[in-house]
C-alpha cells in the first residue's frame, strides 16, 4: 500500500464510475489518503489548495479555469449553477494530480426559495420547522452543484443598530446553541459527503455580534467571563454537532483580530473543543491584517494567518504570493502549510469529492431544463414556516383577524415589494418568484371582499440613505421611489383609508437596511412612513401595522398609534401569502420574540438576561439612585419571549418534585397550559432559571428550555421540564464550568417577564 500511486489512483476515479466499487482500501481510510496525496503534491499545488477564490470581476472565468488546471486554487464561491461549475471541476480534473474542486455559497435562509430570515426563523421556536429549512437549502443548493455553505450564522447580537442582525438567532445564549445545532445537521443531514447535503461552515467566528457600537467590522472588547458564558457556546454547539468548517470574523478580539488569533483559533477551537475541520478567513481578511495595524506588509499578514490556523484564503490575493517565500526564509515552517492542506483535502474527502467529483454536479445532460423554474421551488413548505415565525405584537380589541367580506386600503412602500420580501442573503432567490403583500391579501380575499392598495411613501425621503443603499446595486437600483411628491403619496393613501373599513400598512425596513454594513444610529422608521402611519390614525380607521424589518425598531409612538401590529421581518418567497394567512385568522400565529424590543435606541443594550445590579430600579418605586433612565419608562416595549395569539393561554402554579437537588439527581418542574380561547392555537412555554447567589454576579434569570404545544380550545396539557446539575451551570473567574450549591429560582412563564417562579436548592 505504501507503494500505491496516488496519482494515478485518483485519476481512476476522474473516468471510471463505478470506481467507487473498486476502490483501493486507502480511500476508506481518510487519514491514509490524505498523507499519501500530501506526499504527491509540490509545494505549488499545496499552497493552491489553500487558496479560496471569488468568482467575479477580481478573475474571470477562464483564467480561473487556467489557474485549477494549473492547481493553483483549491475552490471558488459564487458560481451557483451546475454549467457555471462544471467547467471548472473539468479543469480540476485536467490537473497533474485531479484533486477535486469544492464550490461554496452563503446559502442563510434558503436557497432558490427563500425562507424566512434567520432572526425569523428564531421567532418559530420551532425546532422541526427551523430544521426543515436548512434541509431542503441544502437540497436546492446540493442540486444545483454547491458543497459547502457559509453558515449557520450564530453570532449574539445584542445591539440592533447592528445590520447583520438580520443574519442571527437573536440574543439568547441557549435557545441560539440549540438552532445552531439544529442547522448544522440540517445542512449536512446523515452525512456532508451525502449527494444531497452540503458542509456546514459556522461563522462569524468568533464574538463578531458584539462590535462596539452595533458597527460592523468593528472592535470587540469583552471579559473571558462573558465570552464563555454567553457568546462563544452557539459556535462550540455547531462544532459539536459536527460542523465541517468554521469561518473566521472579521474583527479583533481584546486587541488581536481573529485571522491572527491563535488563541481562538488554536488553543480554544482546535485543542480545547477539538475541532479538525476547515477554517475559513472571511472575505479578504488576511489583507485587513495591515489595516488592522497588527501587519506590517502583505509577507507579515499571510505569515500571521498561517501561523495562527487559517487554512483557506478565502478571496485570496497573499497566501499564493507570500507562502513560498516565508517557507524559504524559515519564518514559516512546511508543517504549517501542511496542517492546513490536510484540513482542506480532508473537507474534500467528507464531502465526498474524492469519491466523485462530479457527485453534486452530475451530468450535462441531466442539468434543469431551466435552472429558474418555479417547479424547482418548495413553496408550501416555504409558506407553513413563514407563517410560524410571524409575531403579533397587539391585537386591540381583536382588530384581527381581519374579515374577508371587509373593504381593506392596503399601504406601505413594503405592500408591493417583492425583493425585501427574501430579506438579506437571499442566495439564488429570484424577486419575480417573491409573493408580495399585495399578492397574498388579493389571493385570500378573492371576490369576497376589495383591496385597495396605495404606496402612501417612499421607504425613506433622505436621499443619502436611498444612495447608499442603491449603491452597490449596479445593474439596477434596489430601491426605487415613486417620484411624485410626499404629500401626493399620503393623500393617496388616505382616499383609499376612508373608503375601506380598515388599514393594513406595510412598513419598516428595505432590506438593504438590515443587511452587512447596513448599522444603524437610528432605529425609527424611517420619517416618511412614520408621517404615513400619522395620517392614517388621523383618519380613524382601525390600523394595523405589518412590520417588515430585520432588527427589533423603536416603535413606541407606532404601538401607540396601531390596533394592532404583527412583526413578519423578512418572510421569504412565500411570505406574502404567509402573512396574508395571519391576517385573515387561516392561521392563528404563534411567534416568539428571540430578541428584545427596546422603548428608544438610548436604552440599549436592552437583552432580558443582564447581569444582578446592586441597585436595580424597581417598577412603581421611586427610581432615585437605581439603575434606570429617569426620561422614560424603564423596560423594554417588547421582551424577550413575548408574542399574542387570537387564543388566550393560562398556566396553572407550578409544581416542583422537590425542594431540593442533589448533584447527580433531577427535578421535575411541571404546569398545566390550557387554552382559554375559542381558537386552536400554539404557545411556547418558557422556564428560566435564576442563580440567587453565587461566587460572581449572575444573570437575573436565563432561559434554559422550552416547549412550543398545539392546544385545541378549551384543551389543556400538563408539561413536564427535568432540571439537572448542567442546567445550573457556568463559568466562574477561572473559567471553570461548574454548578454552586445555594438557592436557585425557576420560573416558568410564556414571556421572559410574566413569569410565576418556586424556588429550590442544589444541595
């Protein structure tokens, strides 16, 4: 074996199908292939592997097929077809020694159809909803030649003025771990070498939703404390669960950016959790070395990033240049090249390339008669989770649902606005496929009831913002105005609000507002819409707001204004219809929050787990000399956990098994939901637990788990949550995870403030 010829063993499997069946034992023995092909390659080919290249005007396509041919680039991300990619896997296979290429994407929230945004997503609490998302993305992506995504996204964002909250889970520490997992096996599914499942890549890692100020790209500054405890488990449970690649962020970490830390990179991610996967820079951050004052010249930057664990390049334009000669003058050694070829070759073999390079691509002749096709869609399973993640935030006087006998002025710049509907990121989705508002209130009301629809206002009249939001749109502007006057627009929509019975006004973000270096000082909505939704009330009519955004925005004013108001973010390809159902009571909406609503942008951060203060403000006491903002109401407008149904929920008194715990028993926490309603409907049920004194503040309560129950009307269920050792667990100041004995409080509620609580002791 030791005599096998690599070379031509891997150029067997380039021209023979079924060499899978007669594959030498080696194959079958990942290690042993990896250091048999290591031997073969020369150091060119080696650096070439490290070397993640973008597809776009920096290379075009031919000389990107030169250079594979050559085995100078080891895989490409943006080319999303099987035609695009197939030529370049041909180049690959043109190579002295055929090493496959992989091709990647930022595949978020969906692939070709689009599901609803991740911070969306999060709103479900659905596990099995969130799940079959990520599955059926991986699906379409896999179909259409993609290996490896660059995602799941599970960066704690704290600070909305943050864009790429959008991108996120939310704010919470557990219910974030538990999506990151989910996702991860959803992408990858029994396996990532599966000819239907893509690599999962995790990002930002690390701590990147913590930049000071809520600015993208910027520093992060943060005790080890608070980054064991809250912001570093999300990536060690996608890591757990058995995610492929890791993609490195782009700011610093206590002065030291990530692409240079081996601190995270090496000691926390490879030694401690163990990790042997692949580790992506983000695009063009070995380059931000210099920037970033921490590299002298381009040479010091790409020796910083090897030493440090960064195995690919991605967007390379220093690894290909600079490695040989750090290799020659001894500043790098060969193993530090070849630790990082091994991982990236072994992501190749997992994801079954060696096996065939041609697994996700298939034949020519068996490509999509059109790529485009709206058969290629999922879009009932688009619509049922988009329904789940939406989040009625007010329902006065049961405002909705909405009668489909009913006269209904629909207004906004959002109503007919199929491109903001996919959100961010929205991967190969197509608008033209997107279901507007406007679409789905017409499709459910048919000839029963009238929509009158007027765009009221342009998204925003600041015309600085409009430019730079059209700004890298270079085929055509994003966002396009109605050029006539403001005022003309809300007359519009104010004829059309006095001849219906009530107004739906579609509001918020463009999508572009919340998206990558889109960070915001200023979480209103936007002045024009916000003068609309004032001309609206004036008139009387009942007024329901549908938000459409990718943050939590300061609404204060408007949840004074509204009769109702129901949160749908970003809902994807089918959210017109999804939204449109909720509306009209064809589905009873069951969302959570998974992120808090602040009053104003002054209040935050505003997360519902912060730390025990000494003089913590106390509501309906005088708030002299405690923590609080003495010009407004303390407390956010909306918590964490908080979301209304057209049913009621009641919860019984809780009852707890016992009093006590020993380490190495459990408790049982348990309480009746009943629906009270009239309606069938969902709620999640919530438990936190509190920590009452321990050797270092604790947070004031921390969700530790919950249940998301469909009850009939009038019917009731008793659940059941087991509470462990693990639960009461945390990083104390030498970062030792361990539970204290003491005093603990469990409370258990359908929002993270309305909670009843009991209280036991860890003996």
């Amino acid at each position: 074996m030791k005599k096998l010829c690599l070379l031509g063993l891997v150029a067997t499997l380039a021209t023979h199908p079924v060499w899978a069946e007669t594959k030498p034992a080696v194959l079958k023995d990942k290690d042993a292939f990896v250091s048999e092909l290591l031997k073969q390659m020369t150091l060119d080919e080696k650096i070439g592997q490290l070397r993640l290249i973008s597809i776009g005007p920096e290379m075009p396509r031919e000389l990107i097929r030169k250079e594979i041919a050559a085995g100078r680039i080891g895989g490409t991300f943006n080319s999303i077809t099987r035609p695009e990619n197939r030529p370049m896997q041909d180049a690959a296979m043109r190579s002295r020694l055929k090493i496959p290429m992989f091709f990647a994407y930022d595949v978020i929230h969906g692939h070709r159809t689009i599901f609803p945004i991740s911070l969306a997503l999060a709103s479900s609490w659905d596990m099995d909803a969130i799940g079959r998302s990520g599955r059926i993305a991986a699906q379409e992506a896999a179909a259409d030649s993609l290996d490896i995504t660059f995602a799941p996204m599970v960066d704690i964002s704290r600070d909305p003025r943050w864009g790429r909250t959008s991108e996120g889970f939310g704010e919470d520490t557990y219910l974030v771990s538990r999506i990151a997992e989910v996702m991860v096996k959803a992408f990858q599914g029994t396996s990532p070498a599966n000819a239907d499942s893509l690599m999962a890549s995790v990002k930002h890692f690390a701590l990147y939703g913590a930049v000071e100020g809520g600015r993208d790209y910027n520093v992060v500054d943060m005790s080890p404390v608070k980054m064991y405890q809250d912001y570093l488990p999300p990536y060690h449970a996608a890591i757990k669960a058995g995610s492929g690649g890791v993609m490195v962020a782009l700011n610093s970490i206590n002065g030291v950016p990530a692409t240079a830390n081996t601190w995270l990179m090496n000691d926390l991610l490879r030694k401690d959790w163990g990790f042997k996967g692949l580790t992506v820079s983000d695009h063009g951050a070995i380059f931000e070395l210099i920037k970033h004052g921490v590299a002298k010249d381009g040479r010091e930057a790409a020796k910083l990033a090897i030493k440090a664990g960064i195995d690919m390049s991605m967007n390379d334009s220093l690894y290909g240049k600079e490695l040989p000669g750090l290799l020659k003058s001894g500043e790098i050694q060969q193993s530090d090249i070849d630790n990082a070829v091994r991982e990236v070759l072994g992501a190749k073999y997992d994801m079954g390339l060696f096996k065939d390079p041609y697994l996700r691509i298939g034949k020519a002749e068996d490509d999509p008669a059109d790529t485009y096709a709206d058969s290629r869609l999922h879009r009932a399973e688009a619509r049922d989770i988009a329904r789940r993640s939406l989040v009625l935030l007010k329902n006065h006087n049961d405002t909705l649902p909405l009668k489909k006998s009913a006269t209904i002025a629909l207004v906004g710049p959002l109503a007919k606005a199929p491109i903001d509907m996919m959100g961010s990121w929205a991967a190969a989705g197509r608008p033209a496929q997107s279901v507007t508002l406007l679409d789905g209130m017409n499709a459910v009301i048919g000839e029963k009831g009238k929509v009158i629809y007027a765009r009221g206002a342009n998204i925003t009249g600041d015309k600085a913002v409009l430019d730079y939001l059209n700004f890298l749109n270079f085929d055509a502007p994003e966002v396009v105005d109605d050029p006539r006057p403001a005022q003309v627009l809300i007359d519009e929509a104010v004829s059309a609000a006095k001849n219906a019975d009530v107004i739906v006004a579609a509001v918020g973000e463009s999508r572009g507002m919340s998206h990558e270096s889109s960070s915001r000082t200023d979480l209103n909505i936007p002045q024009s819409q916000r003068d609309l939704i004032k001309a609206l009330k004036a008139t009387g009519k009942p007024l329901v707001l549908v938000l459409m955004n990718g943050r939590p925005l300061s609404i204060l004013e408007e949840n004074q204004q509204a009769d109702a108001i129901l949160e749908t973010w970003f809902a994807g390809t089918e959210g017109g219809n999804a939204i449109a159902d909720v509306l009209f009571g064809d589905y009873n909406p069951s969302g959570k929050l998974p992120i808090t609503f602040p009053r104003s942008v002054g209040q935050i951060p505003t997360y519902y787990n912060h730390l025990t203060i000494g003089r913590p403000f106390t509501p309906g006491k005088p708030g002299n000399y405690t923590s609080q903002y003495f010009d407004d109401t303390t407390g956010p407008l909306f918590p964490f956990g908080y979301g209304l149904s057209y049913t009621q929920f009641s919860l019984s008194d809780m009852a707890l098994s016992s009093t006590t715990l020993n380490k190495t028993g459990k408790l049982d926490a348990s309480v009746t939901v009943k629906n009270t309603g009239k309606v069938d409907g969902e709620t999640v049920v919530q438990l936190y637990i509190q920590d009452v004194a321990g050797s270092m503040i604790r947070p004031i309560k921390e969700l530790k788990n919950f249940q998301k129950v469909m009850l009939k009307a009038g019917e009731a269920r008793t659940l059941h949550f087991t509470i462990t050792e693990d639960d009461l667990k945390f990083y104390n100041a030498q970062l030792k995870f361990a539970a204290e004995p003491g005093e603990f409080n469990v409370q258990i509620g359908l929002d993270s403030q309305d909670v009843q609580q009991q209280t036991f002791e860890l003996l």
